[in-house]
C-alpha cells in the first residue's frame, strides 16, 4: 500500500551536517529592505471591446506548447523565453526590452496549464534588459500562475482599478515592499490585493528556493502525521477542510478559507513535460545528494510520441533522474504506459482523503476519486519533493448538489461542459468546488470527466466525497483496504455559494471555440451540418475503458442503421497502456466484438497511451485551417494544434458524429435511447 514515508537519507549523508535555517543561503532576504521597480505599461488590448483590457489570457497563449521544451537543466528556459506570446503579441520580447516592463490584463490572467514556464520565460525576459517585469491584472488570476509566480520571484499584483486607468505607455511604479502601484502618468496610487501571511513570507524571502533551503534540514527530520477530525470540528468542515485538517504540518493551525498551510503530500506527480523544473527545485534546495525524492512519481505522456529530438532531450531529462534515484514502477510510468491522470489511480496511487499536489493542472482529476487533488506548478512539486509538504492557500468553498435523473445520451462531459456553461465568464470563481451526487447515478468514469475538468472551470478543485460508488470502485479493483476514512462533508460546514444543478436540464452537447463554457444543444449544432477533418476520443479526460466502450455501443448500433465507415480520420487514444489491452478484449456488451475491433472495423485508429493532439503535439495534432472534434478537454485557440479548430463533446456524441460526417449527436443515426443498450 502506498503511503506517507518519512525523508529517506542517501548513503554517506548525516542530518545533523546539514546547515539548518539556511543561515548561509545567499538569496535569502531579510524581507525589509524596499525597492521600487519602474517601467511602462505594456498593455494587451481585447480587440473585440475597444478600450476593453483582454481578459481570459490563458498559460496556452503565454507560452505555447511547443515551447514547453527544455533540452537540458543547463538551458532550462531558453525556449520558455523566445515563445513567450508568440502569436497573441509577436514582438512582446522586444517591447520588455526597451521598457515596457509593466504587463497590463484584465481579469482572469493566466488560466489553464500549470506551466511553470510562463512566469519563468516572464522573468527571465526582463533580467536579459537588466529589468523586473510587474504583472498587473484584474480579478481572479489564474491561481497556479499566482502561485508560480510567487515561488520564483516575479511581481503579481491585481487591482482591478488600475488596469482599468492604465492607457498606453503610462509610467508605473511598484514598491516591492508595500506591493503599492503608482501610475505616475495619471498621478494615481492603488492597493492591490493583498497576500496572505505566508504568501508575503514566501515572497519576501526570496521565492521558494530560499524558503526551501530554509526548511529542509527541519523537514527531513519530521515523521509524517495524519489525524483526522472528529466530533465538533469534523461536523464544522467540508470534505475539502477535513482533508486540510488532517494532513497539517503545524496541528494548532486553525482551518479556514484565505489561510496558507504546510501540508503533508501523500502523491506528488508530475509528466515529463513538467518534472525538468521541478527537478531542478530539488535539487536547488537539497543539494541534490542528501536525500531521494519524497512522495514522487513521474509520467512521460506529454512529449514522447512526436519524433522530434527536442522532445527526446526533454524526456530523457526525467528518464536520467528516476534512475539516478531508484524510482521504479509504479512511481514512473514510461512512453505509452498512460497519462497519469488514469494510469497513477489504476496502480493504487490514489486513494480517497489524500492530499495530492500535482504539476499538472489537470491533477484535479483526483477529486473523482475522493482525493483532495490540485495543480500547483514545478517549483512547489519541486519543494515538496525535498521537504514532504506543500504550501496551499485554501479558496472558498462552493457546493453543487447534482440532482435530477439524467436525460437520454448525456454523460459526464455534458454535465461538465453545461455546468460551465451555466457559470459562464466567472466559472468557479477559484473556489474549491464539492461535487455532490445526490441520487448516486454518476459512475466513476462521468465523475473523472467532471473532476478533471474543474481546470477548466477555473475551480481549485473538485472533489467527490467518496460514497457506495466510489467504494465500489476500489472493491472491484481489490483495494478494499484503503489508509483513510471514507470522510462526508460537516452538517454545519459552510459554503460559500451552494447551489443545486438539475441534471434533467441537461442535453448533450458540442462546445463550439474558443472555451469549452461555449457549448450548444447538439442537436441544434447539428442543424448547422459543421464538417470536421478529425474525430479524437480519448485523452486524461475520457480515455478510459468505459469512455471507449460508451462510444463503442454507438457505433456497434449504428452498423445495423447503414452508418458502417468514418466520414473522417477517426483516432482514439486510450488513456493507459491497461485500457489500450482491455480494448482488445472480447466484450458480452459488444456481442463479443473488442472496443478495438468497432474502432477499427470503421476505419478508425489506436494510438499509444499520451496526450499528443490534446495540446497540439505529435503527428496527430490539427494542422492550420483543420477542425476536429474531440473528448478533450480544452479548445481554446491554437489548443490541438496552430490554426486548427476545436469544438468538444462526450464519447457517444464524437462517435456519432464520426460516422455521420458533421457534428450531431447519436439521435441523428436513427438511434434511440436504451439505458440497458448504451449506459454505462
């Protein structure tokens, strides 16, 4: 069984030679000296609402995928820095070096990916001209990039005022100290909003490399507590705070939304796409010899796949790691053994009541098992991996009751995309979002698809409390003996929006570009006849084995209606190696008949077990001017691929639409509804 273990000691290594308290550590400040950085704004203009700031800006368009690359530890953010906004504002470099250091947004910055290389290309832009760079946007920041931001140094300030005043080469100044802005232009001065207690710590010592070498000889010497809630304070907390509550470093520590914790982390993964940096943290902090990795796992499913040498640089960077420090199997997973989000829970790495920071943004996924799961970026992954604790700064709490029986064809992906639908620009608001399904009809495989969509709802998290279903699923799997309680939410815990979701409201549906929040009734999509070049199921957020068999029984039923090849390329990427061999099982449902074989006998393809297309990587993704529709999980611009357009749907619908040739849900194959037939 996996569990918390303490810090595990190289040979040679003796704790008590370490230096504590990083007494000679040179980055660390004193936290009282003040500066004042100075420069012009840089403004990004949403050019559909003159005089409108662009809102919405997310880590895709800050630093596109392609340029996610490191060939090295060496030349980390080489390319971080040359791609930074290379098609929303292809001279950004250029416009920072003669002094337009001051980035101006509106609100919502930074959404999406937890790359770490967006704030890192940011900075390092700014020190080639001798320069700091300040971001200053409206409300709710993308929370990753707040918190990368923080770690490495870089100014984040948000004042929804001052980015409204800011006009075109206005001078700014920021006082590092008080976090004060001054538009020096219009003579006005703003507040920003204000940090945390332990955010403004962090960020006057230095970033988290200083605060890391400060508490790593403590660290290593703490032995791992877990104590759960009982009586008073457990009916007070959701599931969200329990698992808080219970995985705190400092126990006096009161539990409470806007508070920064240290807390133990039971899982700390990362892909081959985000562990370079995150290597590079731990190896800053410990030294790189002192101890091996805590609570690690690592998965290459990002860029594996796509032939180039680049990528193969990347990855090998994880590869030389792992075996440098003896992590083997299931702590890693190698090319073509899965995505982590999938193939880390079906090695028993995930158990519900787990605290799970993860680099990737869609670490969320967790949340469908009952784990308290969250991206954080490279450099906290990185921190924790050398201390055994995170730091976490706990969002409101928001509550959505699902109730109300499911409408015929909808699944888990219809449900995500009309709950973001229905919040529409807000989203989640950040919050950490508890996932309540009240009549207990939401299958394992339609709660991953919802958890790990929260990414996209902008939510902290989202998390299933576990229940029957979720202990069903381990008992199918032969986990029966899990570390922690099946914990429920306090009668008395509060909310701070609660509110119900009627799933009898709910159709199937496409999303249309450029935000997965866009989607229309398929059936009226349908009417549009919208053509597509490729159809892709799979991905972390519909590439398991009851995603493929749902779009399967559609395309099984649809033989018997004329409906016998794909009208386009179809491609399908399971989500771990155990469901790309499952697929080509016999299945009863089937009449005997392989997920594989209907796949393949409509001309469809099995591609290996990674992400590819989803962000625009490999031979698969979408070339300029091509359209496809997908199981993924984001289709904003550029997303699956420069120039390409994506619209989103669940398994059945990208089935049916497939064989019909535009986009329309299964009704349009003369199919109709048969729970026992096609549910799952």
């Amino acid at each position: 069984m996996h569990l918390i273990e303490p810090a595990r000691w190289k040979k040679g290594v003796r704790p008590e030679d370490l230096l504590r308290a990083g007494e000679n550590d040179p980055a660390r400040r004193d936290g009282n000296e003040s500066a004042v950085v100075r420069g012009r704004a840089l403004i990004f203009h949403d050019p559909a609402r003159p005089g409108k700031k662009l809102d919405a800006i997310d880590t895709d368009q800050i630093t596109p995928a392609k340029d996610c690359v490191s060939t090295s530890l060496e030349k980390l953010d080489e390319r971080w820095k040359a791609g930074a906004f290379r098609y929303l504002m292809p001279d950004f470099r250029e416009r920072v070096h003669r002094g337009e250091n001051f980035i101006v947004a509106g609100d919502r910055f930074a959404i999406g990916s937890s790359r770490e290389m967006s704030p890192a290309g940011l900075k390092a832009i700014a020190a080639e001209a001798d320069l700091e760079m300040v971001i200053l946007c409206g409300a709710n920041m993308g929370d990753i990039f707040r918190r990368n931001a923080l770690n490495l140094g870089l100014h984040v300030a948000q004042s929804v005022e001052a980015v409204a005043d800011a006009r075109d080469g206005d001078e700014f100044s920021f006082d590092t100290k008080t976090r004060q802005i001054t538009n020096e232009t219009q003579g006005k001065t703003y507040t920003p909003i204000p940090l945390t207690g332990k955010e403004e710590e962090i960020r006057r010592s230095g970033g988290i490399f200083a605060v890391g070498r400060r508490e790593f000889a403590r660290s290593a010497a703490m032995k791992p507590v877990i104590e759960w809630p009982d009586g008073a304070d457990a009916d007070r907390l959701t599931t969200t705070e329990q698992i808080v509550w219970a995985h705190r470093v400092d126990r006096d520590a009161a539990v409470e939304p806007g508070g920064t914790y240290r807390l133990f982390a039971d899982l700390l993964p990362a892909s081959d796409g985000t562990a370079p940096f995150s290597i590079h943290t731990f190896q800053e902090i410990t030294g790189g010899d002192t101890i091996h990795p805590r609570q690690i796992a690592i998965a290459s499913d990002h860029f594996v796949f796509t032939g180039k040498e680049q990528d193969d640089l990347q990855t090998a960077i994880s590869r030389q790691f792992v075996q440098k420090e003896g992590i083997g199997k299931p702590y890693i997973a190698e090319p073509g053994d899965g995505i982590f989000h999938f193939y880390f829970p079906e090695q028993g790495l995930v158990y519900p009541g787990q605290f799970i920071p993860g680099a990737d943004s869609h670490t969320r996924t967790y949340g469908a098992y009952g784990a308290l799961a969250v991206g954080v970026g490279s450099t906290a992954l990185g921190f924790g991996w050398s201390t055994g604790y995170i730091y976490f700064t706990l969002a409101n709490q928001r509550r959505v009751t699902f109730t109300g029986s499911l409408r015929p064809w909808v699944s888990g992906k219809d449900i995500v995309l009309a709950l973001l639908a229905h919040w529409g620009e807000e989203q989640s608001k950040g919050m950490c979002v508890e996932l309540v399904d009240a009549d207990r009809q939401l299958p394992i495989a339609y709660r991953h698809t919802i958890a790990n969509m929260m990414a996209e709802a902008e939510a902290q998290c989202g998390i299933f409390a576990p229940d029957e279903i979720t202990e069903g699923w381990y008992r199918s799997r032969g986990m029966t003996d899990l570390p922690y309680p099946m914990i429920r939410p306090g009668k008395k815990a509060h909310y701070e929006i609660d509110e119900t979701f009627d799933l009898a409201r709910v159709t199937p549906l496409i999303a249309k570009p450029s935000h997965p929040s866009n989607g229309v009734d398929a059936e009226e999509v349908a009417n549009e006849k919208i053509a597509f070049d490729k159809a892709y199921i799979g991905s972390c957020t519909n590439g398991g084995y009851d995603d493929l068999l749902q779009a399967a029984l559609v395309i099984r039923a649809a033989r018997d209606t004329g409906h016998s090849q794909a009208k386009c390329e179809f491609l399908v990427f399971p989500g771990s190696r155990g469901v790309a061999g499952k697929i080509h099982e016999a299945d009863p449902r089937l009449g005997g008949e392989s997920i594989a074989a209907v796949f393949e006998g409509i001309g469809g393809k099995i591609r290996e077990s990674w992400c590819g297309p989803c962000f625009g990587q490999g031979p698969d993704a979408l070339a300029e001017g091509e359209r496809a529709i997908a199981t993924f999980n984001r289709n904003w611009r550029n997303r699956m691929g420069i120039g390409g357009e994506g619209f989103l749907a669940s398994p059945a619908v990208v089935a049916s639409s497939a064989l019909l040739g535009y986009m329309a849900p299964p009704s349009r194959l003369g199919l109709e509804w048969d729970a026992d037939l096609f549910g799952i």
